[in-house]
C-alpha cells in the first residue's frame, strides 16, 4: 500500500511540474485530444495501463 501512495505521489509531481513549466504547450495538447477519437482514446488508456501493470508485476516479482 506504501509503494501505492508513493507512485501517487510521483504522479501528481510529474504532472504539477508539467503544467509549472509548460502552461501554455500544456493547454496546446488538451485542446487537441478534442480531435482525437474516443475509441483511439480507450485504446490508447488500456494498452499503457497493460503495460503499467506488466512493468509493476515484473518489479515485484
């Protein structure tokens, strides 16, 4: 549950320091996955959360 928490927290911190340093090419590249097709979306949501897993699984084991 730790390493849970901590890969939260690296996450929020990888974010915030996106959006501290790049405002402007942050909002660029949300304006543009209005173009980007819901099923392209999904896709792309499952095979990094595939790999997400297999990166974490592989790390424990």
């Amino acid at each position: 549950m730790k390493e849970l928490i901590i890969a939260f927290g690296l996450f929020l911190f990888v974010e915030g320091i996106l959006y501290a340093l790049f405002p402007s090419k942050m909002k660029n590249m949300l304006k543009k996955l209005e173009l980007i097709k819901d099923s392209q979306l999904r896709t792309g949501g499952i095979v990094f959360a595939l790999l997400g897993f297999i990166i974490i699984y592989y790390t424990k084991s």
